[in-house]
C-alpha cells in the first residue's frame, strides 16, 4: 500500500512533469513561430523598388506598342509573378555565417562537391565566411570557412527533402530552409529542454526551483534567437546537456550500462567537434571516466569518440585535401596556407576577402580590459544580458560546499572549464576580440547553458523558501527572458545593452 507522503509526492511529480511540457510546448511554439516569420525584411524595400522599375519599364514598353491601359494591365499581370521572382532579394538566410553552411550544402546536394563557387551571386546567395584554396583540380576555388562535420549531415537531410518533393533551396528558400530548421533546429531544442528536466528532476529538491530552472531552459536562453539559422551553438548544446545526463547516470545513479559511456563519449565529442574550446569538457569527462571505471570508458567512451573524431577529420579531409579546419590555415608567411586572404570574380566583379579589410566589430577591440568588461558584465556581457546565470555561478558553489560527491565533482568541473574558456577568449589577439561578430549575445559560450541551468538548481532551491529570494531570481529571470527575446526576427544584431549603451 502506497503511503499518503509517497502519494502525495507522485502527485508533485505528475504536476512538475505537466509543468515541463507545457514549457517546452511553449519554447517549441515560440521558436516555430520565429522560424515560419523569418526572413531578411531589411532587403524587402531594395527589392520592391526592383520590382517597380521592371514594371514600369515593361509598361512603357507596352503602351510604346500601342496596346490599351486593359491590355497592358492584362500582360503585366501575366508577367509579374516571374518579374517578382528574378528580382527576389528577400531570403530566410540572415547572416554570412548562417548562408556559409546553406552554400556548402546546396553545393553538396545539387553539384556534388564542396567548392561554393558554383552557387554564389551577388545578392542572394553570398557570404563573408569563406576561404580559398586550390583545390584538387589544380585551380583556385571557394569554399566555406566552416567545419564541414557542422553541414555534412544537414546536407543529408536537405538531399532526402529535395529527392522526396523536388524542391530546392534556390527555387523554394523559404519552404525548404524552413522545414529543414524545424528539424535541425526546433526538435533538438525540445530534446535540450527535455534532459535539463530530467536533470531537474533528479538533482533538484523543491517544486519551485526544478520548474524554475525549466522555465529558464525554455524561455530565457540565447539559444531562443539563435533557433531561425543554422548554427553550432545548439548543437553543442545539445551535446553538453546528454554528456552531463550520461555522465550522472554512470557516477550519481551507478548504472554502468556501456550505452551510458558511449552517450558521454559521443555527446562530449559532438560538443567539442562545435566548440573547439568544448575540448575541455571533452578531457575532464574522459579523464573522470577513466577513473571512475577505465574498462568501462576503453570499451564505451573511447570508440565513440573516435566515431566522431573520424567524422570530423574525415570530412575535413573530404572537402579541403587537409587534416586542419579552414580557420587554422591563417599563415602569415606563406601565402599559400592563408586561406582567408584572396580576391575571386563574380559576376563581373572583382571581389577581395572581407577578412583583409575587416568593418566595425569584426576590427576587434583594442582595450582588453574593456573586452574582458564588456564579455562579463558590459553590453555583451554573459552575466549582464543572462544575470540568471549569476544564480547558477552561486549554485555551483553551493554545490562545492555541501553537495554529495557527484554534485561537488561536477559544479568543480564546471566551474574549472568556465573560467578556461572565458580566459582562452579574453586573451585571443585583436582579430578574434569581436564579440562573436554582429551578434545578439557572447555567442562562444552559449554551449554552457545547460550545465549552468545543472548549476542553477541549488540556487533555485534556496530562492524557494522565501518571497524576498524568490522576487529577486524572478527578476533576473525576466531580464534574461528579455534578452532571448530582444531579437524579434534576427540573431543577427548587437544586444540591446549596446543599444542602450549607444544611446547612452
């Protein structure tokens, strides 16, 4: 017979697991909704003034015929659909960085290589985010200055849709592009959320703090803007979120099922081959592994690894005839191994590379003092634009004073690869102090959300208890909230601090 508390505490248990859907039903109808608008409306006027010039220079051409007004209205409207598409400039492709990715997979799918240089133009499909090197030809050819493991498996899909329905990505952008996102995009932030409710609901003690932590996962990450384009932050995330649970599973539940090791091995290594800096998660969950149960991690953890480091290089080598990514081919003294310097022609232009004459944020910042305050609490600050994130620093340390083995491994753990990489960015040269580009957070560190939201769960507990506690973590939560939110259709734009900064 189940006791009254146990009852009561099954009862809490559906309630929360209630909770957690109706909060990643929301995110999932938050992001859906962003990805069905998204669209580069800042061309819609240059492409509407295209369209009037074509109409009106048509209509001249009709009534110089001597065709009357109905006529002429008649043909016009019989030539405009197809007017309208010549002069589309209109695109669900945002940013270079983005648009680096969708070149490579168009290029993969419809002319079977990795050279862009078959599907660039001038005004709809470019980017800034590309190399050239010779390729296997013996001649100069464009490529994208992206990891290929980050577009080789996106062009499998896009491959799969194109075959089945007959639609690309250069007739039909917005509905190919779109369905593709839902896939790559929404389904893994719904599975994101979902592993830091297990996580929630294994490691939290209070209702309020578990749904808290939740709600942030859901609602007031900068995963949230970043949903409408192709990226590797949540991808990474994604895989730090499994490398935890798997890592909890073998340590805090001692389940020592080899799945569980090779989930660690797999995820961690998917995290790392998206956040080269993510190789410090990589290392510390492998070492602790191996302490843990080397037989274990030999037969589960390393294969998988493997796995993905084969992939990586392989396709690596597959696209570029070299085992080093694009962005380690920066040579200084041979002209030949610097891939970002170098001029193409397009359409009767010469073009040279952006990144030899870099604009705005992409110059760097020169102060880095001012780089190192503005990264933490300045206008792209981590903790400033997502000051729930303090509550999690708190949390951790909660963790390393009174948390059961596992916990103050962890938050230890944690803590350690967060001040490595905040100092691996803080200290890159001028070049590389850019904020991550044009865009609406620190986005080198977003692959952290989900072991910071672990980290919050202490923290979140403790506000629990009282209101005074429980106004200030709402507070921070909703200014985070705000932050996931400011980018209505675009990732792609400063933060609104700088915006108030500006202004200021």
């Amino acid at each position: 017979m189940t006791s009254p508390d146990a009852a009561a505490n099954d009862d809490r248990r559906l309630l929360r697991r209630g909770v957690y859907a109706i909060l990643i039903a929301l995110a999932v109808g938050d992001a859906t909704g962003r990805l069905l608008a998204v669209d580069s409306v800042n061309r819609l006027d240059a492409q509407k003034r295209a369209v009037n010039v074509r109409v009106d220079s048509l209509r001249r051409r009709l009534v110089e015929q001597g065709l009357d007004d109905a006529a002429v209205d008649e043909r016009i409207a019989e030539e405009l659909p197809a007017i309208e598409r010549e002069e589309a400039l209109m695109r669900p492709f945002l940013s270079s960085n983005d648009r680096s990715r969708w070149l490579a997979i168009r290029a993969l799918v419809e002319l079977g290589t990795f050279e862009i240089d078959g599907v660039l133009d001038r005004h709809r499909w470019n980017t800034i985010d590309m190399v050239q090197h010779r390729g296997r030809d013996g001649e100069l050819h464009l490529y994208s200055s992206k990891p290929p493991l980050s577009y080789v498996p996106t062009a499998g899909l896009y491959w799969l849709v194109t075959t089945t329905t007959g639609m690309t990505l250069g007739d039909e952008p917005h509905t190919v592009g779109r369905l593709m996102l839902m896939l790559v995009n929404v389904l893994p932030l719904a599975v994101m959320i979902a592993v830091v409710a297990a996580l929630a609901e294994r490691f939290g003690t209070t209702d309020w703090g578990r749904i808290f932590v939740v709600a942030a996962a859901a609602l007031a990450t900068m995963h949230k803007p970043f949903v409408v384009v192709l990226n590797n932050h949540l991808p990474a995330a994604v895989g730090a979120a499994f490398t935890l649970y798997a890592v909890a599973r073998i340590v805090a539940d001692r389940d020592e099922r080899l799945r569980w090791y090779a989930l660690a091995g797999f995820a961690a290594a998917l995290t790392a081959s998206n956040e080269l800096p993510a190789l410090s998660l990589l290392a510390l969950v492998g070492a602790a592994l191996a302490l843990h149960n080397v037989g274990a991690t030999l037969l589960g953890f390393a294969p998988a690894v493997a796995v993905v480091a084969a992939a990586f290089f392989g396709t690596n080598y597959a696209a570029h005839a070299s085992w080093r990514p694009p962005y380690a081919h920066r040579s200084e003294t041979d002209p030949e191994d610097n891939w970002y310097r170098y001029s193409y022609e397009l359409e009767g232009r010469t073009i040279e590379s952006y990144w030899l004459d870099p604009q705005g944020v992409d110059r760097g910042e020169p102060s880095k003092a001012a780089y190192a305050f503005h990264v933490l609490l300045g206008h792209h600050g981590v903790f400033s634009l997502t000051p729930v994130w303090l509550l999690a620093m708190a949390g951790l340390a909660m963790w390393l004073r009174r948390g059961e083995l596992f916990n103050r491994a962890a938050a230890a753990g944690i803590l350690l690869m967060t001040v490595v990489c905040l100092a691996f960015y803080l200290t890159r040269p001028l070049a590389d102090r850019n904020y991550g580009g044009m865009t609406s957070g620190f986005r080198w560190m977003f692959w952290f959300s989900p072991l910071w939201l672990w980290g919050l769960l202490p923290a979140a507990d403790w506000a629990s208890r009282t209101r005074r506690r429980r106004g200030l973590a709402l507070g921070l939560l909703a200014i985070s909230a705000l932050s996931a939110s400011y980018p209505t259709w675009n990732p792609w734009i400063a933060p609104w601090l700088e915006a108030w900064y500006a202004a200021g």
